[in-house]
C-alpha cells in the first residue's frame, strides 16, 4: 500500500488546533475550528491493510514525542498526547490562567458542556448520559460505593482478572453491608466461550449474587470479555452489571450500545489521547434509581447523571481539550488504531507462542485479543519472578514494561505498545524473549 496517500499536514494540524485552544471558551466556536483540520485519514484500503503500512504509521508517529534511551512498551498506564494536543492543552492552561475565576465562573460550564456532549456522541451515548470525571477509577468506585439494591447475604461479583482497586472495593461491601463476596477464576488464556462459561458458572453456584463488577478488556493481559453474552445471562438472574471500560476505549472501537450495559466507567487519558486527569462516568438513561447521588448531592428525580459524582475543582484545561484530543483519535480512525495495535500484538505472541521457555496469557482468538497481552517464564510465577523479568528485559535488553500481579494464576509481564510502535521495536522484543531461554 501507498501510505503516500494518507499524508498528514503537521502545519495546518498545528496552526488549526492552536487556533481552537486560544479561544476563551471553546464551546461551539471550537467545533468549527476542529473542522477545519488536517488530520491523519486512511480513505483507500481495509484497517487490517494499513494495519502492516509501517510507513503510515510511521508517519503517525511524528506526531508524538518518543521517551528516549529506551524501548518503551508501556502504554497501558495512560496514553501519550499527539503533539497537536499538546499544543491544544497548553494553551488552555495559559488561557485559564490567564482568565481564573473570571473564565470558570462564567465561560467553564458551558464548554465542559460541550465536552461531555462531544464524548456521549463519540461513544454513542446521548446527552446527559455521561459525565466527565477524573478516572474511570472515581467513575467505578462511586457505582460500587453507592449502589443501592443490596441486602443483607446478597453476593456481589468480581473476577480476579478485575482491577486490583475494584476487586478491593467490592470486597469492602462485604464488611460495609453484610453481603457476600464472591471471586470468580478466569482462565488467563482463553477465548470467549471460555470466559462465559466461567461467569454462567459462577451464576449458578452463587444464586444469591445481585452485583458484579465485569471488565470489558482486562488491565492484566487485554483480555476481552464477551460483555453482552455476560449481561444478558446475568440479566435474566436479576443481576446488575457494573462495566469497567477503563481499559477499553480506544484500544478497541465499539460504541457503548453495542455492550448492553447501564453503568460503565472509561478512561480518556489511555487511548483517546486526552490529557491525564480524564474519565468518564455513563449511566444509561431511566436506570439512576439503584445508584445513589454522591453524598450530600440531591436528585429527586433521579434523572441526573452528574449528581453521582463530585469531582469539585479539576484540571479545566484538561477537560477543554477533550474535543481536540477527539478529532485526533477520530481522524485515524479508531478502527485503524485497534487494528494496529492487534497487529503488533501479533507479531510477538505468535512468536512468543512457539517459544518453550514463555508462557503467553490473554485472548486465544481475534475477538478474544486486543494489542495488549502479557506473559511469563514458564514456571515462574511468582511477582519477584515478574519483578526480576521485567528488570532484566529493562536493562539487559532496553524494553521497558510492568508487571501485572492480580490474576489467580500468577504474576506477569504486560506487553503495551502504541500507534507510533514500530514493528522494529516489536522485533527487539522478539529477540530479547528468545535470549531469555
């Protein structure tokens, strides 16, 4: 393929986004800027095509600034902004600076506004459906904290796939409300029959379950979870369905109908781009009633998303740029982005598979994958056996990772490369796995 043919123009990206982010209230004003923005667009060929087009997105990459002196392979922990947003997010910090109280008195609720609106629309939501928070963190935690339908003896649900802090959270309901909390083992490489049958398990053993925590993509090894087959089986057993979509959005692209849930938390500062201190809280219209406002909150109604937090004075700035750090996503195309990002994954798990001495955790299948995936020594599965790996891949090898110590099987090492991941970089990983026999 021709990458010529997606060229992108860094000059009137730059000069169009600068425009947007020194405007005192971004609003409807900056809708007509972004529009006027050249932005990375793949209009010929299939994503699985440009997925392998290692001069396209070698392309993309100029458009970010590299961590030096090491192969970073991440990404997993937030997402690095495209400089366009960068530029975006530091001229919204100078111009809420500049204006103070003046601006976020007057100007602030109605851009943020726009902000929440812009987001509902890109994950096909409607207007008052979600609301902007600082994490999916305070966006999951406030569902667990105030949900409302327990009783005494009820099981409440979590997988030891789950976020290490969610699982704890649920925990905490045990001794907070008197109920029962129940894990369930998931297997750590597994497609996704495999996956509902763990949950159908689980159901039927724990008749008593009301609520249960289910992660979309998993934090530990990528995983994706077959969220609407979960659901509805859980549904038809008057279970409610908290989703953990902090890992999800932008790794894969979906809309939030397409997973049938009524509550779900997301992180924007992963793999939308925006800048850090970004989530989202959804709650989808006509099923308030069961999750309380935040404490000291009021809504009789219940018809008010935004009374189920409080996120009190935030980064402004941060929420500002959530337009621009959209239409940068938008413009390559979250199709193209998952693609790639599963493309890259590919090539070091296939290999990694035949490979005696490594072990390899995440999906089995293409639905079951993601770009994220994990893996260790065989054998070694301890979180000092995943300390001492993820260190020798460090600084033996120059790879940079984490490691990831939630799951029942045992601790491991997270692979997380980006869009501007080469398959070079990819490569090196490869050889350093094979020295590690």
């Amino acid at each position: 393929m021709n990458h010529s043919k997606f060229s992108l123009s860094r000059r009137n990206l730059l000069t169009g986004v600068a425009t947007t982010a020194a405007l005192s209230s971004f609003g409807v004003a900056a809708e007509k800027e972004s529009s006027r923005l050249i932005l990375p667009k793949a209009s010929h060929g299939s994503a699985q095509s440009l997925a392998a087009d290692e001069g396209f997105w070698a392309e993309v990459a100029t458009y970010y600034d590299r961590t030096q002196g090491i192969v970073n392979l991440e990404h997993g922990y937030w997402g690095k902004m495209a400089k366009p947003v960068i530029e975006a997010y530091q001229r919204a910090t100078k111009m809420v600076n500049d204006q103070n109280s003046f601006y976020a008195r007057k100007d602030f609720p109605g851009d943020i506004r726009h902000a929440m609106s812009r987001v509902a629309h890109a994950l096909g939501a409607q207007d008052g459906e979600i609301v902007l928070t600082r994490n999916a963190t305070e966006a999951i935690h406030n569902l667990i904290r105030q949900y409302q339908g327990l009783n005494v003896g009820d099981g409440v649900l979590f997988a030891d796939s789950d976020y290490p802090s969610f699982k704890t959270t649920m925990k905490w309901l045990e001794q907070d409300q008197g109920v029962e909390s129940i894990e369930v083992i998931t297997p750590s490489l597994a497609d996704q029959q495999q996956l509902l049958q763990a949950y159908i398990a689980a159901f039927d053993k724990h008749p008593n379950i009301k609520l249960m925590l289910l992660t979309h993509v998993s934090n530990q090894h990528g995983l994706v979870f077959p969220v609407v087959e979960i659901v509805e089986e859980a549904k038809k057993r008057g279970i409610d369905v908290i989703c953990d979509c902090a890992q999800s959005w932008g790794l894969i692209d979906y809309k939030i109908s397409d997973l049938n849930v009524n509550w779900a938390g997301f992180n924007l500062h992963k793999w939308i781009g925006s800048p850090v201190g970004v989530g989202a809280l959804y709650m989808q219209k006509g099923t308030l009633d069961k999750i309380a406002p935040y404490p000291g909150e009021s809504d009789p109604n219940n018809n008010r998303a935004y009374t189920r937090v409080h996120t009190a004075t935030a980064n402004f700035a941060a929420f500002l740029t959530v337009p621009v750090a959209l239409d940068f996503h938008q413009a390559i195309g979250g199709e193209n982005k998952q693609a790639r990002l599963k493309y890259l994954r590919d090539l070091w798990f296939s290999e990694a598979q035949s490979m005696g001495h490594i072990e390899v955790l995440g999906g089995k299948d293409s639905m079951s994958a993601t770009g994220m995936s994990s893996f260790r020594i065989k054998g070694k599965t301890t979180i000092d056996d995943a300390n001492q790996l993820q260190q020798k891949l460090e600084k033996d090898f120059g790879i940079f990772t984490v490691i990831r110590k939630g799951l029942d099987s045992g601790a491991c090492v997270r692979i997380t490369p980006q869009v501007f991941t080469s398959a070079d970089e990819i490569q090196q990983l490869v050889e350093s796995l094979k020295k590690l026999a």
